[in-house]
C-alpha cells in the first residue's frame, strides 16, 4: 500500500517546491535578513535528507531529446496541468511534471476531450489501428483496462525493469489485480484518485455525543468496531421525525447507505469470493464463512426502519434535491442519520456542514479480525500501456520518474493540506485517515466488472429487501467458475 507514513514525513519538501522550486537558497547581495538565510539553508538540508533515503533507488536519468510523452485520460488535470493556479494539487501535478520533464528532456501533455464511457473504444481503435496515439493510458474503469489487456492491447508492467511495483511510490496493493504474475494496470503516488476512492464509514459527532457512546476512534483502534456494533449503534438513533408513521428521506436513520454497500461491508470481513489456491483462480462462494457474512449484511440491508439505502428506489419520490447522491449529502449534512457509508471523497461536499464529523473504516466482521480493509473503487484512471508504444522501456522509466517524483511532490500535498485541512476536522481524524489509507485494498471480482456476478446479486438483494443468497449462489456458482475461467484464462498467455 501507499506508505501514508513517508508521506506524511514528505510534506516539508512540498512546501519548499510550492515556494520556490529550489534546493539551496539563492544567491543574495548582502542586505537579506541573516534570520532568512539560515532558514533557507535548513529547509534545503531538510528537503535534501528527505530525499536521501531513497537515492539508490532513484530512478536513472536519460536524454530522450524532447520526446512528447502523452498521456491518455478523460479528464487531463488528473495527470497533467498547464500551469500553476493556486489549487494545491493542480500546482504539485505541474511541478512534479516540470521536474521530470527538466531532467529527462521531455514534454508531458494528455490526449483527452471525451467522454469516460467513451475512453476504452477510443483506445481500442487506436490501438487496433497500429496508432502511435499515447505512452500511457489512464482509463477510467478498471474493468476496461482489463478488457483491454483480455483483447492483447496491453503490456504487462512486470516486463520492465524500470517499473518497481514494490517502491514506496507506488500502491503495492495493485497487485491484488495482477494476473497469472501479469501487472496490467498501477497506481499510487503518481495520482490521488484510488485514496479518494476507497470506501469509508462517514459519522456524526453530533448524534454520536448525544447518545452518548464510547469514544468511535478509540473503538476503532481496540478492534470493536464491528458490523454488528454498527447495526447496534444505529438501531439506537434512527427516529420518525415528522411522525407520519413511515420512515423516509425525512427522518433520522442509523445507517445512510447505497446498495453497492453489500457488497463492500462483506469484504470488510476480509473474505473474497474468488481465491487462487494451487495455480488457479477459483469461486469461493460456498464457502460457509462467506454465506455467513453476506446474509449478516443482507439483513441488515434490508432493515428499511434504521437503514436508508439511498439508490435502492424506494425513496424516489421522496427526493426534494433532484438526485440520490445529492439527497444523501443533503440527510447527513443536515444531521438525519447517524452514519454514511460512502466514498473517501464524498466528504468532500461535507466542508460547510454545521455538526462535526469523522470517519471510520469499513467494520470489521468479528473482533477477532487481525485488520479492517476498506475497498477501493473501479473508477481510478490506473495506469496502463498500450502494445502501440513505440518505446516500452522508454515509457516505463518516465512512468517510474513520475510517480517517484510524485511522492516528494504531489503526495505530501495532497495527503497534509488536500486531505487533513480540507476533508478532516481533527487531529483524531488525521490518525483514522491513515489506518483508513493503510486498510486500503482491491477486489478481483468487483474491479473486474463482477465476474461471478455475486457482487450484482448482492446489489440486486439490498434494493429488492429479499434474502434470497442460499438461492442466488445455487443458481450461479457454476456458471462463476466458467466467467473466471473465461475472463482470467484469456490473460494467462
């Protein structure tokens, strides 16, 4: 995973880049304050030791005489910037791409203006077409990376000396998608959408202080916080508000949630539902401790009294902002439910919320349970590279520069004034921030368009208010052999 803890330690140097861009002070004529020389002088000694662990693993510097390394995205600014514009990380993305593009002589741009839905198409027709269109593509969906990489369009990352998925710069938990030993797609410091994508718990202080309960972060780091104690929480606050006798957007609920919340509370257990044992990949979905976890949810899923599953149609005509994920910002910010389980980023339309907030890691299952993981999204832009590239080890030196730039660079910014002032409250919240980030991981089944389609049938379960899973595993365990045979064997050769 990311080291959050490096980071952390890394924000001085991206302050030093911030204001000037420079590792020694400059040169003055005599009449600077002494006081400021010596500041400057300890901030280049400590920009310098910053680095220094990590010098012999520094990428090795080449001349490529002004090549134009593109990238191919849906959106440019997540990789690139024109310029610096006083947004944080807008501004950390242009001096970590200066940086690299002084010292390897090149010029880094993007190849956008489409749509996201429309980014693996347009990518196959180049690629299929022999097209000299990118070095590196940032496609939206992980799924459409791995389409991609199933039709032979990609380059496995492992090929290329240059390319180190167990540095510190990148998200060593990416691998949780490799294949058959095969790395198709990375992320990490190069980029900060997985951090805002992983799932959190998002609760109310408020409410939390009126119920009066134990301390949520000291719950949290002693292991108690657990599903059931969750459920058990919530059960406690959820309230007919306006006493029409029916629980609706209106009132106050326990648990705000989304139906894809089925699926990552079950993998807040740590179980999986495809396993590679003995050179295979395989179904896990029989797997009694599975069944037990995912009916545990369903049940609660399907409690409409002290859980408000936003996006499961049942509230649609209660909607008063035109929009699910709008109503839900709204029933939280506004103190109608004690906790949201949602993205990292969903905070983010929190910062003018009256009542205190934090955040929480997706529960644990049992007490028991050694760690909590928190599941990272699909939509994250992971980096691939196309057969088309003219240069493979050209593109994986700059891919390597760039994101071990970006973890003196971009990551500290993001990571202490992004996250921390922007997103979080408090101290407390910073420390949970970092076991959040720690418990971050990826799921085959899920980030690869849900190959056994369990993932869907959970999604399917929570909006209907049906347990049906005894039935639902019955009818395509089979069949979620063949999909995983299907769609994984394709990427074996």
């Amino acid at each position: 995973m990311k080291k959050q803890n490096v980071s952390a330690l890394l924000l001085l140097t991206a302050l030093v880049l911030a204001s000037c861009g420079e590792s020694t002070p400059a040169v003055t004529d005599g009449t600077d304050d002494a006081a400021d020389t010596k500041e400057a002088q300890t901030t280049a000694a400590v920009t310098e030791d910053v680095r220094a662990p990590y010098a012999d693993q520094a990428p090795r510097i080449e001349d490529f005489n002004g090549y134009e390394f593109r990238i191919f995205v849906h959106d440019g600014t997540k990789y690139d910037s024109d310029e610096e514009t006083g947004e944080i990380v807008n501004d950390a993305i242009y001096r970590r791409n200066k940086a690299v593009e002084e010292a390897y002589n090149i010029n880094i741009s993007t190849v956008s203006g489409f749509g996201h839905d429309e980014d693996r198409g347009l990518a196959m027709q180049s690629i299929q077409a022999g097209d000299d269109f990118a070095d590196v593509l940032g496609l939206f969906l992980l799924n459409s990376s791995m389409l991609c990489a199933q039709e032979g369009a990609l380059l496995d990352w492992n090929r290329y000396a240059d390319i180190r998925p167990d540095a510190p710069w990148w998200d060593e938990r990416i691998t949780d998608l490799s294949v058959y030993g095969k790395q198709y797609v990375l992320a990490g410091d190069i980029a900060t959408c997985d951090d805002l994508r992983q799932m959190v718990v998002t609760y109310n202080k408020a409410i939390w202080n009126e119920m009066d309960y134990e301390d949520a972060y000291t719950m949290v780091w002693d292991g108690k916080w657990t599903l059931d104690k969750m459920y058990a929480l919530a059960k406690d606050v959820s309230f007919d508000l306006d006493g029409d006798g029916k629980m609706t957007v209106n009132d106050r609920f326990g648990i705000l949630s989304e139906t894809k919340a089925a699926w990552y509370l079950f993998l807040g257990s740590g179980q999986k539902s495809i396993v590679y044992e003995d050179g295979a990949y395989l179904t896990n979905l029989s797997d009694e401790k599975n069944f037990d976890v995912m009916s545990r949810v369903l049940d609660i899923m399907c409690d409409m009294q002290n859980v408000c599953v936003i996006n499961d149609g049942k509230h649609d005509s209660e909607l008063t902002t035109g929009g699910v994920w709008e109503e839900a910002s709204k029933i939280f910010a506004e103190g109608r439910t004690l906790f949201h389980t949602e993205t990292f980023n969903g905070t983010e339309k929190l910062r003018n919320m009256d009542q205190d907030y934090g955040i929480l890691p997706i529960p644990k299952w049992t007490e028991e349970q050694e760690a909590y993981y928190c599941m990272t999204n699909d939509d994250i832009c992971a980096l691939s590279m196309p057969t088309t590239s003219t240069d493979p080890d050209r593109t994986a030196l700059i891919t390597e520069a760039l994101a071990y730039e970006s973890m003196f660079v971009l990551q500290p910014t993001f990571y202490e004034v992004y996250l921390s002032e922007k997103l979080l409250r408090d101290e407390q919240s910073r420390q949970m921030m970092d076991l959040v980030l720690d418990s971050k991981f990826y799921d085959m089944d899920f980030c690869f368009g849900a190959i056994t389609t369990m993932s869907s049938a959970m999604e399917n379960m929570a909006s209907t208010k049906q347990n049906k899973l005894a039935s639902r595993i019955a009818s395509i365990e089979k069949s979620a052999q063949k999909r995983i045979n299907r769609y994984l064997d394709a990427l074996q050769d």
